[in-house]
C-alpha cells in the first residue's frame, strides 16, 4: 500500500506548500503506483481554512476518478506552531457537510491499516476517511506508534515525546527493542496533549514515519 500527501491539486498552493513546484511529478507518480497495482492507494490531505477549503469536492472527484482512498486530516500544531492558530481549524464536522451538498453520504466499515480514520461511501464510490486529532480526538483509541527516519519511537504526533530504538535495532537486541516499545507505549495518553515548547518540535518532512 501507499500513503501519499496531496494538499491540493493547485499548481501555485502546491508549489508554496512544498517549495517545489513539481505537482506533475506528483501526479506521474500516481499513474504510475496505479499501473504497478498498487493497492490502496490513499491520499492524505490537510484542510486548512481559507486555503484549501475549496478544494474538498474537487478532491474528491479526483479520487473517485483515479479509484483512491481520500482521507482529510484536521491541521495538526506539528513543528509549525508559530503558523498554526486553532481558528484555521476545518473541522471533519465541517468536511462533510461541504461533502454533503453535493454527495450523498454513508458511514463505511473500518477499513484494514487505516488507523485512527472513520471513514464515508460517497454516492459516487468514493471511500473517505476522517482523521479529527483536534476535533474529536481518539487518543483512548490509539495504538499507533511512529518509527521516525533517524530512529526513534514517537508515541504520539501531538507530543515531543521520542524513544530511540536505533541503538536495539542495530546491536539485534530484540529483548532491549522489545523493551523500549513498552516503553513508548506506557507513556501514550488518554488525552491529547499539544506541545508547543523550545524542544525538538519537528515538521512532518523531519519526523518521517
């Protein structure tokens, strides 16, 4: 399967998005995921008020199009706290009912791998799933744990908590690697709580996963 973030389908908000305007690249690489039977295929995208709001039907149209799991994602305080104010929240409450102007809409059964997400069947066959880390959270839910690009647990997206796993992996300590998974998972919450203090808070490009 594969993961894939696509914000927008907008050449320029593409380009100030990801400092790079290379979207064709982005939708060869589709095609081509397609085409190699990739499957699923799900595209994640970041609804942000006033930025891309307008972009939620046509989303979806070009996931029902190219047959690929949308799921929208409430903007998370990630490494990017100084830009992120609560009033550019778009909630998932808010997606559907953009959604459902123009779609009719019926709750889907949990889809395998797919995390925290609820996911809707739209009228036209489009599967989407709703992931509200702010909105509705479902930390008493999460058994998620992200393993970082340079080697770390993160139990949690929304935490500057981190254990390092590197060291086991590399040594073959499967007894000490085991250990540090209880660990990262003892310290998983019921709740969310936001960090936006002088750590190491990291972007999602620095965080990998």
């Amino acid at each position: 399967r594969l993961n894939i973030s696509l914000d927008t389908l907008n050449k320029e908000r593409f380009a100030h998005i990801t400092g790079a305007d290379k979207i064709e690249k982005v939708f060869l690489g589709i095609n081509s995921a397609i085409k190699l039977g990739f499957a699923p295929i799900k595209l994640n995208a970041v609804i942000i008020k006033g930025f891309n709001d307008d972009e939620i039907l046509p989303l979806c149209k070009f996931a029902a199009q190219n047959n690929l799991i949308l799921r929208f994602i409430e903007f998370m305080p990630i490494g990017n706290s100084p830009d992120w104010k609560e009033s550019d929240i778009f909630t998932g409450r808010d997606i559907l009912n953009v959604i459902g102007k123009q779609y009719s809409i019926s709750e889907a059964s949990k889809v395998e791998g797919g995390g925290p997400a609820r996911h809707y069947t739209l009228s036209d066959g489009c599967l989407i799933g709703l992931i509200t880390p702010i909105s509705d959270h479902f930390c008493n839910k999460c058994d998620k744990l992200r393993l970082t690009s340079d080697g770390k647990l993160r139990p949690c997206l929304l935490s500057d908590i981190e254990i390092p796993v590197a060291d086991a992996l590399r040594a073959r300590d499967k007894k000490l690697f085991i250990q540090r998974v209880h660990s990262a998972l003892s310290v998983k919450k019921k709740r969310p709580v936001i960090e936006s203090k002088d750590g190491f808070s990291r972007t999602m490009s620095r965080i990998g996963g």
